[in-house]
C-alpha cells in the first residue's frame, strides 16, 4: 500500500508539473496572440515572424547563432552577450532549420519550466493559492513580453527558479549544475550563487556538520569563468567584453546606482515618448522592487529569494547607460514570490488589475514597433 501510494503521489505531482507547464506556454500565447489580433487590424500585411528576427537584441542572438563569436570587425562586439541561448539555437536549428523558430520555442518551452519549477518552489512554503497567485502575476509582467520574444529572460527565469528550487530541495548536485548554466546566460546569473550557498550554510547548521556535496556549488562562478575563456580564446582578452560594452552603441559603464537612475532620469526628460516605456517605467520599477524587497522581510519570505532578489537589484542597477532596466527586473522570480505572499485582497486585485493591463499594452504596443526594450 505504502509503495502504491508512493507511486500515485508521483503520478500526481508528474501530472501537476505538466499541467502547470502546459498554463505558461497556453497563458503565453494568448496573450501574444491578442497583441497579433490587434496588429491585424492595423496593419494586415505585417509578417510576424520576420518582426520577431528583428525585434530588439534578437539579430545579435541569431548572428552568434549561425556565426558564432567573432575575433575582429563589426561583429566583434557581440561577445557582449553571453553564449547559452545562441548555443542552444544553433543546436535546436539542425533540426528546426529556421533561427527565428528555434529561438521562439527555446523561450516558449523555457517560460513553460520556469512556471511548473515556480508552482513546485512555491509549494514548499505556500498554500495552492499563493502558489498559483505567484504564477498569475507572472504571466501577466507587464514586460513579460519578453517571455514570449527571442531574448534570454525566458531561459534566464527558469533556470534560476530551478536552481533555487534543488537548493531547497538540497540536491546541491542539480542546484550546482543549473546554476553553472544560469552564469552562462546573462550577467545576473552568477547571483545565483548567493542563495545556493546561504541555502547550504543554513543546512549545514541545522544539521550541524558540512556538507560535502555543498561543494558542487563552486560549479557555478565556472559558468562565468567558461564565458571569460571564450573572451579570451576568441579575442586574446579575458575582459573583452568590458570595452566593447562600454563602446559603441551600448555605453555601458558600471556606475553607482544613483548615477544610474539619475542618467535615466535626466535621457528620459529630453525624449517624452521614450521615457514612457523605457526611462521612467525602470527607474520606478527600481523602487518598486525595493519596496517589494522590504515587504519580504515583512512578510517573511525566505531569506535566500530576498538574498538573491537584492543582489539582482543591485547588479541590475548599476549600469551607468540602462535600457533595459524594466525587462532585468522582470526575470527576477523573488518578485514574483513576494508579491504572491501579500495577504491584502484588495492590494492583490490593484496588482492584477495594473500588471494585466499593462502586460496587455505593452504587448500591442512592442508588436507595433513601439522601442520597448
């Protein structure tokens, strides 16, 4: 009975992964595919996948894709953007041939697992019902856009929500192997390696003895060692990457975040369209973020998600010529966690109300050719 039982509950946790991950990818395209409705009836000519190509950071994904990194010319400075994701799209384009396709169904599939491995993490502290609120405001991020384009935060959020989740977990093993390819995907994701290690001191407390095996986590700064290599055996310099971003066309200097916030202040006030949708959305969102950071304390969220959502923050914000403040922020999952462990009703319904609302504007206007970031 014991061991029938223990296989049904398999069954069933099986069956909630897939039915949670089958919600993202649904939830996804139909909000894409309302945004698609409404272009129509603007322009009825406008192919969509050949927007997708060219939206934002996707050309620079597809060229590494088909070229990979390149040692000198006007490619060069594409080893600003680290080599998982166009890894993963010239693998899946062998078979898809097509790098458009392949890169929408690496985000789609991964937005999929961020959403099941959230519902999984969710449950280890909540009820089903914060659970599913932290997926719902999830899928309706005002820039969750994002999620559903050829860029990075897609793949970015699941595998950092499931690194998190083998860390609770303590399979230090998995965490360490995930978070390894989490520092491989975008700047932010060596942070992974805070919560993972305040995981493994609060176990090795408890039970009052090391962990061994916690020394898998040293696999993960490897995956930002590795992307250093590739600067180094692709261009003769370990920190290649650091000139080219501070040059041409990114600018991008580390800054202090108040240096930060007051450039997009100060860009935003000469452009009033652009610091609709790109200036002024990060610099709230910035203090949006650390307020939600307090109301974790508050609200006792796990230490490690505000260990991790701080030190997102943090590295996010000081970029001394930021464009894409809004987009970082919204593969942050301890945000999401946060916001689910409100009890307030009616806080919860302004914050579905104004994220839905939003993700859905966004959404028509980005599909316009609106210069969302």
């Amino acid at each position: 009975m014991k061991n029938k039982n223990l296989t049904n509950g398999k069954d069933r946790s099986a069956q909630i992964f897939l039915l949670v991950f089958a919600a993202g990818i649904l939830t996804k395209l139909l909000i894409f595919g309302v945004g698609v409705l409404f272009l129509r009836r603007l322009d009825p000519d406008k192919k969509i996948l050949d927007f997708m190509a060219q939206a934002g950071d996707v050309p620079h994904y597809i060229n590494i894709a088909q070229n990979g990194y390149a040692s000198y010319g006007e490619n060069a400075n594409k080893i600003v953007f680290y080599p998982l994701f166009p890894l993963l799209m010239r693998i899946l384009a062998t078979v898809f041939r097509n790098y458009t396709v392949s890169g929408l169904i690496i985000s789609y599939a991964a937005f999929g697992t961020a959403s099941a491995y959230l519902y999984k993490l969710m449950r280890i502290d909540y009820d089903v019902e914060k659970s599913v609120d932290a997926l719902l405001l999830m899928f309706i991020a005002p820039y969750g856009l994002f999620f559903t384009s050829i860029h990075t935060e897609s793949l970015f959020l699941a595998l950092s929500i499931t690194t998190l989740y083998y860390a609770r977990k303590e399979n230090w093993l998995a965490a360490s192997l995930i978070g390894y390819l989490t520092a491989l995907t975008k700047t932010q994701g060596v942070i992974i390696l805070a919560p993972v290690v305040y995981e493994l001191i609060i176990c090795s407390i408890r039970d009052k003895k090391f962990k061994k095996s916690g020394l898998f986590a040293m696999f993960i700064p490897l995956g930002f060692v590795t992307y250093l290599a590739i600067n180094k055996i692709v261009q003769g310099d370990w920190f290649a990457f650091v000139a080219h971003q501070a040059a041409a066309p990114w600018y991008n200097t580390a800054k202090w975040i108040s240096e930060s916030l007051a450039t997009s202040y100060d860009v935003g006030a000469g452009n009033f369209s652009l610091s609709l949708i790109i200036y002024h959305p990060q610099i709230w969102l910035f203090f949006v973020a650390v307020a939600f950071l307090f109301v974790g304390l508050y609200k006792n969220v796990r230490t490690s998600y505000l260990v991790f959502m701080g030190a997102y923050i943090m590295t996010t914000y000081l970029q001394g010529w930021m464009l894409s403040g809004a987009r970082y922020i919204t593969s942050c999952a301890s945000i999401y966690i946060v916001m689910a462990s409100i009890d307030n009703k009616i806080i919860k319904y302004i914050m579905y109300l104004g994220t839905g609302l939003l993700c859905i504007c966004y959404m028509a206007m980005w599909l316009q050719g609106y210069a969302i970031m």
